[in-house]
C-alpha cells in the first residue's frame, strides 16, 4: 500500500513542476534575432585603408574588405548583443590583425546600422610563418 502511495506523490509532485515552469515560462517574452547593418572599415596604423581584410564575426568568416577597406553586411543578433569581430591581413612583411566587440543596441528598428572603424596593427612573421628559407 506504501508504494502506489508514493508514486502518486512523485507523480503529482512531477506535473505541479511541470505546471509551473510552463507558466513561467509563457510570462517570458522571447526575444529572437533580428537582422542588423553592419559597416566595418578597416585601416592600418598610418590611416590608410587596408584592402583584402579577413572579416570575422563571432569566430564565423564574413567576407573581406573591398578596395576601400570596407566590409558591409547583414548579422542576425539579438537587441544587447556584444559580439566579438577578429580582423587579419597577411602580407609578406608581417600580418595585420584586431580584436574588437561589437556593441549590438539594445533598442533595434528595421533601419538599425552599426558602424566601427578598426585599425588594424602589425606584427612581423617568423621566417617559418613566412616559408622563407633559413
């Protein structure tokens, strides 16, 4: 007689959790992604634009800067995101590279733009890096 007991007790104990995290739920607006417009010019550490840019967002690959160091594109996030924007250019003396957050606003419309300049700085490749000969 004690275990069908105690089995009506689990079970009714289950569906009152169940009960309440589905109310809790369904009082939580869901907030889904929304397509953002973002403008990234990328330019080295004399000012000038830096063409053929790597262009990576949230790890993901982008695309690359076109001739005016320029990257535009279209980033589904949610309103309040910071997402993390790598940036690398390999050239034969060294690569250019930067980190950034991008700082998504909190309050996002159909016309909504994010635009950042980032300046790229250098940093020499090993002979390795390179495949020069030693």
């Amino acid at each position: 007689m004690r275990t069908p007991l105690c089995i009506l007790i689990l079970a009714l104990g289950l569906c009152g959790t169940l009960v309440y995290a589905y109310i809790y739920h369904q009082g939580r607006p869901v907030i889904s992604l929304q397509p953002v417009y973002v403008e990234i010019t990328t330019i080295d550490e004399a000012g000038y634009p830096v063409v053929g840019s790597q262009i990576r967002i949230e790890n993901m690959p982008k695309g690359v800067t076109d001739s005016f160091g320029e990257w535009k594109g279209i980033v589904q996030a949610h309103p309040g995101d910071k997402l993390a924007l790598s940036i690398r250019k390999r050239r034969e003396v060294g690569r250019l590279h930067a980190d950034k957050v991008l700082h998504i606003p909190k309050e996002l419309s159909e016309t909504t733009e994010v635009k950042t300049t980032v300046q790229l700085t250098s940093k020499k490749l090993s002979k390795r890096q390179t495949g020069k000969k030693y």
